[in-house]
C-alpha cells in the first residue's frame, strides 16, 4: 500500500477511471452484440437501427478516449459492411 499522500491519489483515481472504461466498453460490446444478432436473423430494419445506436455508443467511447480514433473506426466501418451485406 502507498504511503505517499500523491501515490494514494494516483490509486483511487486510477481505480475510477478503469471502472468508467470498463463499463464504456461494456456498453459497445453489447451495442455490438445487438447489431451482430439482427444480423444473424437476417434482420435489415432491427440492424440498421441497432448500427446507428452502435456507431453513436463507440462515438462517444472514442471521444472519451477509452478506444483510439482508428479502432473506432474499424469497428464502425466492420459493422457497416455486415449490415449492408444483409440488406
């Protein structure tokens, strides 16, 4: 355990900015997962309105930093491809 006033901070802070990125990347994992089940049923109208509420979710991960601009990207630019593939 720290001793230093300065270290303790960094450890409570740490923790909570893990807990804000793990529950951010929850939240896209399941927005993904809602986008890849509409797609498995074949589903064009549930995917597209699950891919948009995916790319807004992913958006805001990206801008709170938790996921880089380009893995954003790619996950966005993947999704899109399935669902116009189904459609």
């Amino acid at each position: 355990m720290a001793n230093i006033k300065s270290a303790k901070k960094r450890i409570l802070v740490t923790q909570k900015r893990a807990a804000r990125n793990k529950s951010i990347r929850s939240a896209v994992k399941t927005s993904i997962r809602k986008v890849d089940d509409a797609i498995a049923a074949k589903d064009a109208a549930a995917a597209k309105t699950a891919l948009n509420a995916a790319i807004s979710t992913i958006s805001k991960a990206s801008s709170k930093g938790v996921y880089h601009k380009n893995t954003a990207s790619r996950k966005i630019s993947r999704l899109t491809k399935a669902v116009n593939n189904i459609a």
